[in-house]
C-alpha cells in the first residue's frame, strides 16, 4: 500500500529546510518538498497543476513572500504569494479533504497589546505583510474547513537568512552595535515549529486525538526584546562586541513594526500537546551549529 504524501511548499526557507531535516523521523509518510522551480505561488496554474499531478494526504504551506519591507511596494506579488495563493491551495485541498498547514505571523497584530495575544485577539496588521497574512490565513480558513493556521514570530534557523545569522556577522565585523530594545517578542527556533507542525500531522494521522481546525500560536517560550536577543548570541557566541540599546525610532525601515508581538500558545498545547520550548536554550542549540 503506498503511503499518504504530505507536501511542503518553500522547501528552501528556514521551515521548509527544517521540515526536509526531521523528514526522515517520519517514515510512516512520503514526501514531496516544493520550492519555486515546482511550484511558484506567483503562478495559480503551477498550483493547480501541481495538485493536477499529486493528490496529497496533507500539505504544509512554509512558502511565503517574507521580505517585509519590500512587500510595502511590491504590494502585487506580496498578495498574490501570500494571499491569493494560500486561499487557492486551500481550495484544491478541500476538494481531495486534505489538510492543510499554512503558516502565519504575530504580523497581523498591531503591537499595541501588553499581554500574548489569544488566537482570537483582534487583528489590526499595521505593514503590507501583515495584511497579505492575514488575508491568506481568511482565504485558507475560507476555502478548507480543515485548516490549521499556525502564527508564529522572530522565526530563526541555521539555515537562510535571520537575525542570529545577522548578528554573528554584523557582531564579527563592528566593534560596536546598537539594536532596538523598544520592541518585544518571542524568538521561534524553526526546528521547534518544523517538529510541531510534524507531530500535529501524526496525531492527525493516527486519530490521537479529535482533529481541531482554525488558528492556532506557536512560539518559543519566553518574552525578550530584539537587543536581549543579541545579548544572548553574544554572550553565547563569546563574540567581542559592545552591544547597545537603541529605540525604533532610530532605525526607521519602510515597514513598521509592532512593538508588542507576544502570542499566548496555549492552544496548540490544550488541543494537540506541543510545548512552546525553552528561548534560551532553543537559541543554544541553533548556535551550536553555527
Ligand atoms: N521569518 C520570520 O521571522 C517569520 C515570522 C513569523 C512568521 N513567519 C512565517 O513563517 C513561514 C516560514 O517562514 P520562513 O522564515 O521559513 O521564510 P523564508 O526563509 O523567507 O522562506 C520563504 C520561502 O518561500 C519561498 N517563496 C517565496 N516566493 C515564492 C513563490 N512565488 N513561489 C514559491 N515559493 C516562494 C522562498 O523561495 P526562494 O528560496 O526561492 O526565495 C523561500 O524558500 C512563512 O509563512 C512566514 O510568513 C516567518
């Protein structure tokens, strides 16, 4: 008997790369890892001739226009990666009952909260990213009754680009850094979010528990500002740098920034049994690869 496929979009990002690292923990299921070449979700006809040529058991959606500031202008593709297409993928997934996995970001969230977000706070995204997420997380949960959003924040991995990576170079070449201490998150270790996203699919699978839909958080735990975060790199990485405070206002970008970007995981935890995983050591373990 052939076993049921789970497919993953943006095979070559942070998740995508972290999902293809843990796949082979899972034998129980096929795999088909998709980057832009196989399926370009600028392109509604790759989508459809994907699902066309595969009929999936699940399907993971880690593929999305991350470039936060340059979505602000580049506001058509933007939407169609990030909306348009999570909304046509969900479509094709209702009609083979495919679940489907698509990722979402504390983006959506204004930032002007002062306690983690519950999965139902009001959205108010405050940056074109943010808009285009949230509008392909309604467009999913729209077209596919079993969708599961999962929104996560200040994701970072051994792999592509992100902060700790940033850091450790910026923190090698400059005797002295300034990084924003006025905005608070939750750093995610892509591994983490790759295991959970891979645990939920076997429960899923193995009817563990009765499968919930909709939106869900999940973060590493822990609520630390971006200059704590490189603090700790430093630290860590016994990195020689003098690393100072500075506020958002000194380091203006094309997209805002919420300032408080905290979300209450709670129910990943309640509904599937996913523990958000320590920041600090979650943080170690990336660093020991790098
Ligand atoms: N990074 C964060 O801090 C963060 C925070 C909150 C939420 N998220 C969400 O988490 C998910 C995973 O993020 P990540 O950090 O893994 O992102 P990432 O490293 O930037 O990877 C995104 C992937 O999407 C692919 N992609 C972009 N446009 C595409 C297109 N038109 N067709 C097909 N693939 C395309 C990229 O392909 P190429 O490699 O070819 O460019 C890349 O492999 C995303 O939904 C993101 O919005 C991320």
């Amino acid at each position: 008997m052939s076993k049921p496929i789970i497919a993953v979009t943006g095979k070559n990002g942070q998740l995508g790369f972290e999902i293809s690292q843990l796949h082979n923990q899972f034998p129980e299921f096929d795999f088909i890892f998709t980057g832009r070449d196989e399926l370009d979700l600028n392109t509604p006809e790759s989508i459809d001739d994907f699902f066309k040529k595969y009929s999936p058991s699940f399907f993971i959606n880690c593929a999305a226009y991350t470039a936060v500031d340059k979505a602000e202008t580049d506001i058509e593709t933007a939407m169609a990666v990030n909306a348009t297409s999570t909304g046509l993928i969900a479509k094709h997934c209702h009609e083979i009952s495919c679940p489907l996995i698509t990722i979402s970001t504390d983006y959506v969230f204004d930032g002007m909260g002062t306690s983690p977000y519950p999965i139902d706070y009001i959205t108010n995204p405050i940056n074109h990213y943010g808009y285009t997420k949230l509008l392909g997380e309604q467009l999913a949960l729209q077209n596919n009754p079993k969708t599961i959003v999962i929104r996560t924040s200040w994701v970072y991995s051994t792999h592509g680009n992100n902060f700790v990576k940033t850091m450790i170079r910026l923190m090698k070449e400059r005797p002295t850094l300034s990084v924003v201490s006025d905005q608070t998150g939750s750093p995610t270790n892509a591994k983490n979010l790759a295991n959970a996203i891979l645990d939920i699919i076997q429960t899923i699978y193995y009817k563990k528990v009765n499968p919930e839909y909709g939106i869900f958080h999940y973060s590493d735990k822990g609520v630390i500002s971006w200059y704590q975060f490189a603090k700790e790199i430093k630290a860590y990485k016994k990195l020689q740098t003098k690393v100072s405070t500075t506020t958002t206002d000194n380091y203006p970008t094309p997209a805002k920034r919420p300032k408080y970007s905290v979300l209450d995981s709670s129910r990943i935890k309640d509904v599937y049994g996913i523990e958000s995983l320590d920041w600090k050591e979650s943080l170690h373990s990336c660093l020991d690869k790098l």
